[in-house]
C-alpha cells in the first residue's frame, strides 16, 4: 500500500445505520459499527490505491483479479459511500499542506462532463448547453502554492441540469432568472465557492488565502459577500471582470491624481460612468511579458472567453484604480455599492488576427505600489493551473469514459477521480518548485528504485535521488524526450509515466521477493544464518 494513501486518507469516515443507533442500543452493536467502518475505509484505500497506479484505466484493468474488482463497485454502490465523504478526508490532507504556506491561491472553476452515449443514458445525468449532450457540471475549487504546487481541492460540487428547462423559449426563461434570488441560480456556485475560500482561511490562520476566478465568476453577491466584517477572517479575492459595470465618480476632493498609483485626475473622472473606461484612464504602470497557454475549446456554444487559442507571448500594458462599484438592481431592491481595486491589463500591438489580451481584474488586494499591483496580476496567471487539472481529469483519469450505469454510482467515482487528478499534479510540479527535495517524500521506494534502474540501465543509489531527477525519469517513460525545448515533463508525461512506473515497480517488488525466497531455501542456508 502507498504510504502517501495511509496521509491522504487518515481521517476518512463512513457514517452507517448501526453507527447512527449505537448510542441507543447495545455496546455489541457499537462494535459491528466500528468493524463496518473498518471495513469500508480498508476498502476505500484498496480502490484508491489502485486507480492512482493506473489514472487511465477502468476497475477491470486497474484491479487484480474479477473479487477486487467486484469489491471496488460494490464499493461505489454502498449508501455511505458518497460524494462528500470521498473527498472529506483529502480535504483534511489539504488543509494541513495549506497551513504550512505563507500564501495559498484558490482558483475556482467549472468544467462539464460530457457523458453522452450512443445507445444509453446515464441515470440521473441531465442536458449540458443542449438536449443532444447530456453528463454533470463539476464546480471545483483548488489549492496551489504562487509557485504552482498543487495542494489539493478543498471544495467541489457536481450537479445535472433540469431536462424540463430546456423546454421554455428563451423569453420564459430570461424572465424567470431575473425573478430568481441568486441562492437558486448556478452562479450561485460562484458564491459558495469564495465561502468555502472563507473557511480555508479561517482553518489556516497564519496564511493568507486569495480566492480566484475567471470572468464567469463575475457575480455582483460574489463582491458583496467578499466585504470585509470586523472580527470575520475573509479570504481575499481576484476576479475577472466580465462585465463593464457603472461606477461611481469620486468627489474632487476624495481623489487627488498623486495620492496613489494609477489614478486619474478627479475632473476626467467625474464623466466617466463606466469601469473600462476608468481605469483604461489612468496612466501605464508597468509594461510585462505574459505567457499565454494553448487552450482547446472548452464548450460548443461558441462563446468566445471559451473558444480555442494557440500558446504565444503577449506584451501587455498595466494600469490600476480605486473604483466604486454602483449597486444593481434585484427583485428585492438596489445591492449596495461597493468599493474595489481594479487593475486592467491590456495589450496593446496582438499579432494580426488574433483577438488581444484583456483582463480587468478586480479584487481587494493593496494597489499602493507598482510591485503589489504587478503581484495581482501574477497571481491571477496562477489561475491557469486548474485548467490543466481538469485536463488531467478528462485525458488522463478519463473520467468522460466511465460507463457506470448511474449518478449514483458516478459521483463517488468522480470523487475518486479528483484525487487521481491531484495527486499527478502535486508529483509534477513538486520536482518543478522542490528541486532538491528527496524523492521518497512522493514515491515509494519500490517505485523509485524500479524507475531508476530500468531509465538508466543502472543499479539505484544507496540514498533517493532528487525529486526533480525522478519526475524526469517517470516522464521520459511517458514520452517527454529531455530536449532543450520541451521544458520539464508535462501532465500527459507524467500520467502515461506513472501508470508504466506501477508496471516497474511491481517486477521489481515481485523479483525481490523471489530472491529473498530462494535465499531462504538454498541448501545450507539455514547453516549459515546460524
């Protein structure tokens, strides 16, 4: 078993019906509770173990045998076995990595999960932007350090869409969702995903925990929950606006063009009403290179935040204010306004033909200085992280894949398949930002020494190598070739190289075993050891 799994899963509980009455019946019964419980956490490190060896494959090739595979669905069809009490425990995990961090950021997102079949339809699956494709939405928020170490989720939601609203004319439907209060919309997610930064924060006092999100988490409730209450510990945030929001001009005598960086001459901006507008006013800051990844199409509709992109560099143009945000109008009266620091990043010579980069950052985060500005803006280029963890996901744990028959059996396999996703991320970027660090402080010695000896035709060191040699060793068993040009290995490496190292890793297990065996029975042996 591998001891990362024994830390990962150390407070895992499975509530049961006996468990729920043992108070009130007999101390025997109290003991069958806690041997189910036993059981179902044996079972859970069993099934977790096995996936994580083989991220790309389903339970009949990831099992040993027809029994294991067996007891790894009926794993999934146990009623406490859930969707939540899968990930509680890495939750657990991810909170005790967090506390050992000055900064963590937490980008959230959501991502669909097409599960559309020829011939069958998942139960419980509902229509994702159209009734021809059906599967679930996975709303995820994930912790990683400013360098990129992925520490763990620590909060997810999945849900399925209502068939029956896919019937109403686009009329029916606008009118209901300005009538809706925003607790029963799925922007909603949004919210509860800054709230759930909220209690990370709380939980890891001594860090400071930024929550982020891409434009779609443009919610006015997202800002408005986001404001500071005096003796309430709140995460700060960076959110990308998606909206041109009207601002409130600020009074001359409020305002002065030199009393901080980036803002604008009071008299310009009392007949300015729109955010863009306001602080594409101020003067550059600071010009800066960014890295602009490759990104597929994420979704069908043609949305363009969504559309495909080729990776290139970008320079960009940086400027910041301070801004009040007016209050929209809702059901139940105007929001009140709030106050923000916006920085906008625009680029202003894109290549011909490819649509410029703009981000209009909003968060509450300082803005006194050029570098605490330039900070934001890196930050926020973090965000790109649980983009390629998603990616994971779906290419490598290939959880789209799953012919599970139904919701219910799918939730705890996705749970499942979130901490797979992690796990490749954490060992990839860890021999990126953690060089130096000893290998054994992410593989099993069996893994490393099987990885070693089989890489380099050569017999392995007394001590663990470097972290970073090995994660170079597992992804050139993956594909990545070491080039000058290829960078460290990439996610697709590491996975493809990871399920080859389990391969390794049991020959090397299962020859040293033999050895030890015919040690023990050579004739003479016995003599010798006396």
């Amino acid at each position: 078993m591998q001891e990362w799994i024994d830390k990962e899963l150390a407070t895992a509980r499975f509530g049961t019906m006996k468990a729920a009455t043992a108070q009130a019946h007999k101390p025997k019964k109290r003991r069958r509770s806690k041997a189910g419980n036993l059981k179902l956490r044996k079972r859970f490190h069993k099934v977790l173990n096995a996936m994580s060896q083989k991220p790309s494959l389903k339970f009949p090739a990831a099992c040993k045998g027809d029994a294991e595979t067996r007891a790894a669905y009926r794993f999934l069809d146990n009623e406490h076995v859930t969707f939540s009490t899968i990930l509680k425990p890495h939750h657990d995990a991810t909170i005790e990595r967090i506390r050992a961090q000055p900064v963590v950021l937490i980008p959230q997102d959501t991502t669909e999960l097409d599960l559309t079949r020829p011939h069958e339809v998942m139960a419980g699956a509902g229509p994702l932007n159209d009734t021809a494709r059906v599967g679930f939405y996975n709303h995820v928020s994930l912790a990683m350090t400013p360098e990129h170490l992925v520490l763990g989720g620590v909060d997810a939601e999945v849900w399925a869409r209502d068939p029956l609203e896919f019937d109403k004319d686009a009329d029916q439907k606008r009118a209901e969702r300005r009538a809706k209060p925003i607790e029963d919309k799925e922007s909603f997610r949004w919210v509860e995903g800054y709230r759930a930064a909220c209690r990370v924060a709380r939980e890891a006092p001594e860090t400071l925990v930024i929550s982020l999100a891409d434009s779609e988490g443009d919610v006015y409730e997202y800002l408005l929950e986001a404001q500071a209450v005096e003796g309430v510990r709140k995460a700060s945030f960076i959110i990308r606006a998606c909206q041109d929001r009207a601002v409130i001009p600020p009074a001359a005598e409020d305002s002065p063009a030199a009393d901080r960086p980036g803002e604008e001459d009071s008299s310009v901006a009392e007949v300015i009403r729109r955010l863009r507008e306001r602080v594409a006013r101020t003067p550059v800051l600071a010009q800066r290179t960014l890295e602009i990844r490759r990104r597929d199409a994420r979704s069908k509709d043609g949305r363009k935040r969504k559309a495909a992109r080729e990776a290139r560099t970008a320079e960009v143009d940086i400027r910041a204010a301070r801004v009040t945000l007016r209050g929209p109008a809702r059901p139940g009266g105007k929001l009140p306004d709030v106050e923000v620091h916006a920085v906008l990043v625009t680029e202003p010579n894109p290549p011909p033909g490819v649509e410029p980069v703009e981000w209009l950052l909003l968060t509450d985060l300082p803005i006194d200085t050029v570098d605490e500005v330039l900070l934001i803006v890196d930050y926020y280029a973090c965000r790109w992280q649980i983009e390629i963890y998603f990616r994971v996901l779906k290419s490598g744990c290939k959880v789209e894949e799953s012919q599970l028959e139904a919701a219910a059996r799918f939730e705890p396999y996705l749970a499942l398949c979130l901490i797979v996703a992690w796990r490749v991320m954490y060992v990839m970027m860890l021999g990126r930002d953690c060089p130096e660090l000893p290998c054994d402080v992410a593989l099993d010695e069996d893994e490393w020494q099987a990885v070693y000896a089989t890489v380099t035709k050569r017999p392995p060191p007394a001590e663990p190598p470097s972290i970073q040699t090995m994660v170079r060793l597992i992804g050139s068993l993956g594909g990545w070739l070491g080039r000058k040009c290829d960078g460290e290995p990439g996610p697709k490496a590491m996975w493809v190289g990871m399920q080859r190292m389990t391969d390794l890793a049991l020959g090397w297990r299962a020859c040293a075993e033999s050895r030890a065996a015919s040690g023990a029975h050579r004739p003479g042996s016995a003599r010798r050891r006396e």
